[in-house]
C-alpha cells in the first residue's frame, strides 16, 4: 500500500519527502493523484482507440494504436500532473482562480479531445445503424443522378422506346379482344359485333385474316421494342449504370466495419437528429453529457486542488522555496563578497605585472646577446 501511495503522490506532482511529513495531506493527495492518474489512462485508451482508426486495414494498426495511446496518455498525464502542481496555494483567492483559469481551460481541452473517441466506441452500434442508412441514401442518390444524366443524354432514343412499348401494348390488347370477338363468331355468341350465327362463315375469315396481319404487325413492332431495348441497355453499359446497385446488407455491414473516423465522427453527431431533421432530445443529452462528465473528470483535480484549503503541506513547501530562496541570495552575497575581497589584490597583481614589463621590455629574437664590460 505505502508503495501504491508513494506511486499517486508521484503522479499528484507533490514534493514526495515534504508531503511524508504532514500525514493529514496523505488522503487529499492521494486522491488528486489517482484522479490524474485516471485520466491519463481514459486519455491512452482514447488515443489508442481514434489511431486504430486511423491505421485500420493495416496489418500494424494494432501497434501503431498501442505505441499513439501509450504516448498520448504520457503526454496528457504529464501535462495533468504540471497543471495541478503548479497551482500555488500561499496566494489569495482571486489569485488562486486567476493562476488556475487558463489551466481549466487546458483542461476542458482536453476533456473535449478524450472524450470524443471514447463517445465513439459508447455509441458504436447507432454509429454503425446511422452510417449504413447514409451510405445507402448516397448509392440511391448516385444511383438518380445517373439515371437522370442518362435520360437527357438519350432523350430521343428513349422516347422513341417508350412510344414503341405504349404502341406494342396497345395492339396487344386490341389482338386480344379481336381474338375474343373471332371466338364469339365461330361459337354463335350474339354481340353488337357478331352474327350470332354459329360456324366458320364470311365474316369469321374476314375476322380472322385481320387478326393474323394484327400479329404480323405485333411481331415487327415488338422486335423493334427489342432493339431499342438492347442499343439502350448497351449505353447503359457503356455508361456504367449497370454497375450502380444498391447495397445489400452484407455490403452495408462490411463498408459500416471499415469506416474512418471522420465518417464515424460525423455519424455520432447525427445521431443527436432523427432521420426527418428534427433533434432527437434524448440521444443529444446522452452525448452531451457522457462528453461532460469527461470534461469534469479531466477538470476535477484543479477544481480539487482549488476547493482545498491551505493545509501543512502548503505551508511547508513555502518554507522550503523561502528557505531555498533565502539559501540563494546568501549564495549571491556570499560570491560578491568574496569577488570585492579579493579585487583589491587582483588590481595590485596586474598593475605589478604591466609594470614589469615596462620596465623589462620583452626582447626580440633576432637581438645579440648583451655584452658585459671587462
């Protein structure tokens, strides 16, 4: 347990051998360390989970998650660990908040960073539902635009085909009734338009022969239906059309698996909308929050920092830094004095040896030798 508390204290940004001192200040820096501590870990995962996306499909995404998370979550908890210590207790209180502004700002931050990707992960299955409906209105979409783009470009050749069909049903229907007024005929069913006299007289032939030049007709008109069918069927092929189709399930699920984050991101922020534009209260609340409560737990060790009171521990470390400070100028005086002390000697030092040389030029090298006098 001790080494367990050593460790949270550590991660507090606490003076270990100060705060050893003051037991009463175990606890509160116990729990600002296991708060950062949480937080790196939450900030690693994070890290971790937005990078898998980012490599995925890659044989090393895996590693490369781990190596970003682990260096993410380092990152966040040393800057975590920097902005709780740094907050100075021996001032006042507005000093305290104007000390600790920028630093909640920081933190609501990075809040924002981690909790995005964890959002993600929360909502994955909606993220998944909503990303397959937008994917499927994108192929219809595509798919009508194409369709559109086609029909103007071969709006003659379409019309034509559709007045040949038009043509074609309408001649098959009226075969059908001459066929049915030629069987009254022959059968001796008295109508408007038959003799009701019974067997395969004048008036059946006639009927009969306008009815196969009918089918004649029907033949060409329909193997003229067939070849406009196939020259626009073939620009469609050549167009690509016949590619386009919508997606089915399977491919639905498999393309929902393998989008980035960008598309999830955007995904997650539809879901605060139902699919006719109106705000879906409840889902936005829950993002909403979920997104808060990570912001406050990444602010909670400064709003914990700033809500304690001064305790034994903040007042022993002022007496260190005064201390500390104090031991530093005594240093600084310490040096200046030795320094005047011994400046008197320097400048009688140096004035002796420029005298000296004066007095005893240096010779040159090419000069004779003295000579003495005998």
């Amino acid at each position: 347990m001790n080494s367990i508390s050593r460790f949270f204290w550590f991660c507090s940004g606490a003076h270990l051998s100060t705060l050893e001192k003051h037991p009463t200040e175990h606890n509160k820096y116990l729990g600002i360390g296991a708060t950062i501590f949480f937080t790196g870990l939450f900030a690693a995962l994070s890290g971790g989970y937005a990078m898998y996306f980012v490599f995925k499909g890659d044989t090393a995404a895996v590693l490369f998650a781990i190596f970003f998370g682990l260096i993410w979550g380092l990152a966040i908890f040393n800057m975590d660990r920097y902005i709780v210590g740094s907050i100075n207790k021996n001032g006042s209180t507005s000093k305290q908040f104007l000390q600790a502004t920028p630093r909640i700002l920081l933190a609501i931050m990075i809040g924002m960073v981690i909790s995005r990707p964890l959002e993600l992960k929360i909502f994955d299955k909606e993220i998944k539902e909503r990303l397959k409906v937008s994917y499927l209105n994108n192929q219809r979409s595509k798919i009508d635009t194409l369709n559109a783009s086609f029909g103007n470009k071969y709006k003659i050749e379409i019309g034509k085909l559709n007045e040949a069909k038009a043509e074609r049903d309408s001649l098959s229907s009226a075969i059908k009734e001459d066929r049915q007024k030629l069987n009254f005929e022959i059968f001796g069913n008295k109508t408007l338009e038959t003799s009701g006299v019974m067997g395969y007289g004048p008036y059946a032939k006639r009927k009969e022969a306008e009815l196969k030049q009918r089918e004649q007709n029907l033949d060409t008109l329909t193997a003229d239906v067939r070849a406009l069918e196939k020259f626009v069927d073939g620009r469609k092929q050549f167009d690509g059309m016949m590619t386009e189709k919508l997606y089915t399930s399977k491919e639905l699920d498999s393309l929902s698996n393998l989008a980035g984050f960008a598309d999830r991101n955007w995904a997650l922020g539809q879901l605060s909308f139902n699919t006719d534009g109106t705000r879906d209260v409840n889902t936005s609340l829950a993002v909403t929050f979920i997104g808060l409560l990570f912001i406050f737990f990444e602010c909670l060790p400064v709003f914990v920092k700033l809500m304690s009171d001064s305790g034994p521990y903040d007042h022993a470390i002022k007496n260190l830094e005064e201390t500390q400070i104090h031991e530093s100028d005594m240093d600084k005086a310490y040096e200046i004095a030795v320094i005047d002390g011994i400046q008197e000697t320097r400048i009688e030092t140096e004035i002796e040896r420029r005298k000296r040389q004066l007095t005893h030029p240096p010779r040159a090298l090419n000069d004779p030798p003295v000579q003495g006098h005998h």
